[in-house]
C-alpha cells in the first residue's frame, strides 16, 4: 500500500464534491466528498477528510476516511485508526487499525468454482486414453 501512496494518477481534493460514477484505469485518492459507484483497476486511497457514500470496486483500499457503502476488493482493504467503514466487504486480506471504525460484514473473495462436467469429462478423457495404451 506505501508503494501506491506514490502512484496515484488521480487525485480529487479536499472541497470537491463528486455525485456520479467513477471509473479509473489506476489508482485514485480521495480527500473529498463522493456520493457514487466507484470502479477501479489500480488502488483507492481515502484520505482523513474524504467522505464516501458509494460502492467500490478496486484492487487495494486504504481508508483513512470515511466509507458508507460496501467494498469488493481484489487484494487487500486496509482501515487506518483514523478510518470509519460503514458496510460490507469482500477480499483477501484485512487490516483494521486500534481506534477504527467498521460496522459491517467481512466475507472472503471467492475463488472461481472449478468446472466439474468439464474436469469430469477430461478425467474420463485421460483414462479412456491410458485404457488404450494398455490394450496397444
């Protein structure tokens, strides 16, 4: 998370107001108000004074701020001591500071279930096969 702290190609300040979607191919920080859903394939930084009332979805959080809304990240979501999160969440790993804040529901990010007509038929497949090998 430091590495992306120095990455960040978007930044909204302190005093905007955002009421809309918002969709990054990198990495975003927020130090101010967003009411919308929020997409994207690099990190979110909320700052101490960013105000969130959105949907997330992103690679890494990083809350410092306030989040009302529920989070879907791919790696990891990380709430700071000075870090409220109001919602649900869904990743891989957790990290929640003393003196936060998170009233919601954590579930892991499930994995792909894995095709079993597919395997089951290549199974099959592979023994059909070694059976002839054997006859040969």
């Amino acid at each position: 998370m430091e590495e992306a702290k120095g990455k960040v190609e978007t930044i909204l300040g302190n005093g905007t107001t955002v009421e809309g979607d918002l969709y990054t191919k990198g990495s975003l920080r927020i130090e101010g108000r967003v009411k919308g859903k929020i997409k994207a394939e690099g990190d979110l930084l909320v700052g101490e004074s960013g105000n969130l009332e959105t949907e997330i979805e992103v690679r890494n959080v990083l809350i410092a701020g306030t989040v009302r809304g529920n989070i879907k990240a791919l790696n990891k979501i990380e709430i700071l001591s000075s870090g409220k999160l109001y919602g649900d969440i869904k990743t891989k790993t957790i990290k929640i500071e003393e003196g936060a804040v998170f009233v919601g529901s954590s579930a892991p990010l499930e994995a792909k279930p894995l095709n079993t007509e597919r395997t089951g038929f290549l199974r099959e497949t592979a023994k059909e096969t070694a059976a002839g090998k054997e006859k040969a």
